[in-house]
C-alpha cells in the first residue's frame, strides 16, 4: 500500500473505530461484535505499524496506553472543583428548595435531577475539540494530571464530533464522574483474588487506584467509564440559557452523560425521582449514592452564586447507607481447604438492606486489631451493593475485663495441629496438620462443586460423615466408596446412595481443568485452572511444569506459578494423583475443535450476579463447550445469562428479541 492510500486507510478505520466505541460506551448501543471490533482494531494497528509517521496524536491506539516513570504533574484548576452540600432528607431538601426560592425572589424554578454516581470526580480539557488534559479534583484548587489514563477510557472522546459546520469552543473544560460498572468490579476483584493480590473494598476505591495507576495500560483493562454531568469552562461563541441545553449538547459532542437524567418542574417532581432510584437503585450497572439537584437556569445558578465550598445552586440528596448496628454475640474461627484461619463475627441477627445478616467475615487478625472488636460489642455493619456485608466499626466497647481481644490461636480448632504464619509478608495463619479433618471435609466440598467435579449429592452432611466414618482420606477415596458405605450413613436410603454412585462415576470423565480446579491449588481460580489445562493438555505436563514455563503463560503470575509448583511437589498431591488415576479419572483436557463444543459459534452475554458460581466460573464453562463469551448485546449474540440485579443488557436483550436464560436455565444447559 502506498503512503497516500494508507493515510486514507488510516483516517477512515480510525473514525470508524472512534465510532464504536461512542455507540457501545456512551450510547449503549453498539453495532458489532466484540470480535468484529477486536479484529478492525487489530487492522488499524497493524497498519499504523507500517507507516509510524501516519499515527496521529487523537489516534484510537493512544487508548492502549503507556507507562509513565512518575506520578503525572499537578494541574491549577482554572475554575476551583466546589463539592456538594449534602441533605439526608426531604425535609432539608425543603429547606434548601428554599433558601433557592428566597434567593431568587421566588421566581419560578426548573431543576435537573441527576444520579449521583459513586466514582471519582475528573476534569476533561477540550481545544478546539481536542482532548489535551485529564485531571483528578483533588483540593478543588489543585488537582493531578491523569491524562494518560483517562485516555483509556473509550466513553471520553478523545476527539468531539462535530454537529454540522459548528465550531468547537477554543477551550472547553467539563467535569464528570469516573467510575466502575458492578460486574467489572467483581471481575477485577475475583482477578485479584485468583493472583493472591489484595482485593479493592467497592468499586468507588477501584477506581480511584485504577486513574492513578502510572501504567496506562493496567487502567486500559479496568475498563472504567465516565458520565459528564457539570462544566468548569469554555471560550465559545455558543452559550447554553441551561444545565439541561448543556448535558443535550456535549451529549451530541460525543460524551456519556448519563440517561437517567430528569427535568423536574418542581420540587416534588425531584423528590418523585429521589424515591423511585431509591428503590430501584440496585438494578443499576454502576452503584449510586443518592441524587444530585440542580438549578436548571444558568443565569438562576449565577444569581444564586457558590460559598466557600459548594455552589448555592446545587445540592446532593444522599440515600441512606445500608448500615444497621448490632452485637457481636461471638468470634469464631474457620478453617479453610488449605489451612487457612479465618475469625468471623457470629452477629445478633439484623435486618440491612432488605436481607437478615448474622455473620460478617473479619478476613484476618490483623482486621479484628485494627477494628479492635471483641465478644459483646456494638458494631456498625454496612452493606454497599453487592459488596458481602463489613463491620465498620465498633461503636460500643464491651467494658468487662473477661473479655479480652481474640488471640490468635496456636493450634487449630478443629484438629489440634500446629499453626503458623505460614510466610511473614502473608497476613494469613495456616492449621499445617496435613490430617487436619476441616481442612480434609472443606477440599472435598470444593472438589465434588458444580464447577470442579460436578458430583451432585455429595454435599456437606454427607461429606462430614463419610470422614467421620473414615471412609475418605483424600479426594480419590470418593471413587472407592461402595453402596454398603453410603447405607451406613445416616438419611441414605437405597436410590439415594445408587444415584451418589452414578454421579461419582460420571465425574470421571470430567476435562482436566475441572479436575485441576478441583484439586484446589491455592490461588489458582477456576479461570487459571482453565488456562493450564488448555496450555498443558495433560496432567503430567502441568505437573512437570517448571516456574518458567507456567510464568511464560500469559494469564499466570508468579505467586500462581509457585504455587503450582509448590502443591505438585508434595508428596500426598502425587499419592493422590496417582489414585485418582487408578480410579480411572480423566486427566486429560479435550481438544474442542471449533465446530466441536456443544455450543460452538455460541455468543453468550451475562448480566447481573450469578449465586451458583462466579462469573468467570461461568465463562470458563461456555468457553470449554466451544462458546464465546462477549460483553455486549447485539442482534448476533445467542443467549442473555440474566442474574441478580441485571443492567441494561437485560433490556437490550428484550429489545432486539435476544433468547434469555436465568441462571437455573443456564446450568441446565451447560450441563445437560
Ligand atoms: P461530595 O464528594 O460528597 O462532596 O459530592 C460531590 C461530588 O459528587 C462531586 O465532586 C462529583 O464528583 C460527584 N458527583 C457524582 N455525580 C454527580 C452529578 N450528577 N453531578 C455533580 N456531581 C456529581
Ligand atoms: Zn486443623
């Protein structure tokens, strides 16, 4: 191709791409595939690497992002970042409402009403339609330059689209909220989780890490998004009369603003809208914290002027947190599959946002420390979305001397054996009794799961008299055990005990990294299982595999790689290997030949949290039966996996027609 043509090449795929990624990210409304897009992606690319000297500076490659040495520079905010005024009730909402009235002479009002999201507030600065700067708020006076990230983000032009022969403004800087959709924070955090790395608390922390990062191109994969909602400045000859003409236009610019916005007449039409996102605001894609109220008339919101620290034109109404108090009626400790120690806090049954809770995990006892909760105090408990309920914190200490923090025990309360910090840099203690009877009951638990082995029936009480029994000593003991030993237990009757043997016998047939992620190696997930089986093939291969060659894999980091090697070296892993295999098990990982699987050429998309398994659980089962897993809705995508508390995708499958399964579907589906 010659310089001329690939210029023109260029310039066409670049705006097609640019195209995309406003429909799918500030419309919702993509029109091709995730692989469609993947593949005009990887053309672009390959072609700008051909003519390096036709990348321009707004190209869509620039969202891949780089890697700065230092944190970005700060950056003077032209007009100060105010916050919001909160109110917690329709009462100071009135109270507001007229303070706004009185100020105006009471003339009449129009408002905006606006979710407010619970992200990270960011600062975009346009020059003539270009993207030049991207800050974090900070003080409001100074904040930090994070272009670099923010031009990861595919909701933010990185160019404005203009309407007609228009004109941009010279300088046009707009503020929104950057934030991260519920299901790519579960996903990030089950990532984390899987690579042994800290998880983040709620979506609010994950991104604000994720706009600091220094390596754009971690942030890249965060995938967080961005809803414009205010603006700082502009040098224009165009002049909006109100918040309402504002968000219409950057809205045809090329920004996300978000689609939930409301004109109200008054303020009950506000607080009509406060109530119903109240309500509703679970079955949103991204968490909320309350409303945000505007004056809709800009000359209203110059009349009616800022104080020190917010604008007298705005307010937020904050939703009440689902936060209850309770007593903490004991401190137990679990033990985990691999000898983990974990205290959880037995509670006094309270009601929180609509669910009874009764326990809450303390993680470890560096959390019980630095929460200094013990037996009989009050705790304050929260549950954010779908973030597992937290203490955070103690709001009375019981007094009595008797009751002393928890220590942390020296031997394991299960089985007596030796505890230890099991590495200095871990915060976790590990029971190291190999015989240990939880830990033994917790593995076969995991191993017989829907997403490891598969064996139904073979749940908690049956496993916890089979080892009390001393029937099974490990995991391929359950492929030596016979009718008579099921009818010794107590509730198994004749077709109770036959169907538990049949669905033993069907596990063995099981692909390799169910078997691996059964095994439960720490800190391999289901989806590492995934990646070794189809890496390795055969389990003797993943067995003899070095730190190096599981480290030159791309999806498995170093803490995953020792472990692998680590759990194989032990010797009761390979007697139980070697049972298994005795016992006729499949080690192997089939070869799905595209056009093989049960759901080859299948486009899956799911919405909303599944309670059986995890989302990637989910797509590792799809993709092992030749399906693909995409993340939009389009009239080419097969299925819609609905669970809990869906986003929109759920509608947009109603829209175009798209086939729904709940998860009770799904399951039957995968596993029929
Ligand atoms: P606060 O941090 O509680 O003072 O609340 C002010 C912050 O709310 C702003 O700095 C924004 O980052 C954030 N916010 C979220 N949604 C909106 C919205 N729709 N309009 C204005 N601010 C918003
Ligand atoms: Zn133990």
């Amino acid at each position: 191709m010659d310089q001329q043509k690939a210029k023109q090449e260029i310039q066409k795929l670049s705006k097609a791409i640019e195209a995309h990624n406003h429909r799918y990210y500030a419309l919702s409304q993509p029109t091709i595939s995730d692989k469609e897009y993947d593949d005009l992606m990887q053309k672009f690319l390959k072609l700008e690497k051909e003519f390096p000297d036709l990348v321009e500076p707004h190209s869509p490659s620039q969202r891949i992002g780089s890697k700065l040495d230092v944190a970005g520079n700060p950056v003077a905010h032209r007009v100060k970042m105010y916050s919001l005024d909160n109110t917690y009730s329709f009462e100071e909402l009135d109270q507001w409402g007229g303070r706004v009235a009185k100020g105006l002479g009471h003339a009449n009002v129009e408002f905006v009403a606006e979710l407010k999201i619970d992200g990270v507030s960011i600062s975009l600065t346009y020059e003539n339609g270009n993207f030049v700067l991207g800050a974090t708020r900070g003080d409001g006076t100074m904040g930090e330059d994070v272009t670099h990230n923010l031009k990861t983000m595919r909701s933010i032009p990185l160019r404005l689209t203009p309407a007609g022969k228009e004109k941009f403004p010279s300088v046009l800087e707009v503020r929104g909220e950057a934030y991260m959709g519920r299901a790519d924070f579960l996903k990030l955090n089950q990532e984390r989780k899987a690579n042994g790395e800290e998880i983040f608390a709620n979506p609010r922390n994950a991104t604000s890490g994720s706009v600091k990062l220094l390596d754009a191109r971690l942030t890249a994969r965060r995938r967080l998004q961005c809803f414009i909602h205010s603006f700082g400045l502009m040098k224009s000859d165009t002049h909006f009369p109100t918040h309402w003409d504002f968000l219409q236009k950057v809205k045809a610019w090329g920004f996300a603003v978000n689609h939930e916005n409301r004109l109200c007449a008054s303020l009950n039409q506000v607080k009509a809208f406060c109530e119903e996102w109240q309500k509703k605001r679970n079955t949103l894609p991204y968490e909320v914290d309350g409303v945000v109220i505007k004056v809709n008339d800009l000359g209203q919101q110059q009349r009616l002027g800022v104080t020190q620290k917010s604008p007298r034109w705005a307010v937020a109404y904050k939703f009440p947190a689902y936060q209850a108090t309770t007593i903490v009626n004991d401190i137990v400790i679990q033990v985990g599959r691999t000898g983990v120690l974990t205290p959880i806090a037995m509670l006094e049954p309270v009601q929180c946002a609509g669910v009874t809770i009764s326990r809450s995990t303390l993680h470890n006892f560096d959390e019980i420390r630095r929460l200094g909760v013990k037996k009989g105090d009050r705790v304050l408990i929260e549950r954010a979305g779908d973030v597992i309920p937290k203490i955070v914190k103690v709001v009375e200490s019981q007094k009595s001397a008797k009751n002393g923090r928890l220590k942390i025990p020296t031997s394991c309360p299960q089985c007596g054996g030796k505890v230890i910090k099991v590495k200095a840099e871990e915060v976790a203690y590990r029971c190291i009794n190999p015989g240990c009877s939880k830990q033994l009951e917790r593995r076969l638990i995991h191993f017989a799961s829907r997403a490891a082995m598969d064996i139904e029936g073979l749940g908690e009480a049956a496993v916890g008299q089979l080892i009390d029994q001393g029937l099974v000593k490990d995991c391929a003991d359950i492929y030596a055990l016979t009718q008579e030993d099921f009818l010794g237990l107590e509730l198994f009757a004749e077709k109770r005990a036959d169907n538990l043997l049949k669905a033993i016998d069907t596990s063995k047939t099981r692909p390799l990294s169910r078997l691996l992620f059964g095994l439960g190696i720490p800190h391999a997930g289901a989806k590492a299982a995934f990646v070794l089986a189809q890496h390795f093939r055969l389990l003797e291969n993943v067995m003899k595999a070095r730190q190096e060659d599981l480290t030159a894999i791309p999806e498995i980091g170093p803490t995953i790689a020792d472990s692998v090697v680590s759990f194989f070296k032990n010797p009761a892993t390979k007697k139980e290997i070697l049972k298994l295999k005795q016992a006729g098990v499949n080690s192997q990982e089939a070869t799905i030949a595209v056009n093989q699987g049960a759901l080859s050429g299948k486009k899956f998309v799911f919405t909303g949290e599944l309670t059986s398994l995890t989302r990637s659980q989910a797509s590792a089962l799809v993709r092992e039966l030749g399906g693909e897993i995409v993340s939009s809705v389009s009239k080419h995508t097969d299925y819609v996996v609905v669970g809990q508390s869906p986003g929109s995708k759920h509608q947009q499958a109603l829209d175009l027609g798209v086939t729904i399964l709940n998860e009770q579907q799904f399951q039957e589906m995968i596993h029929a």
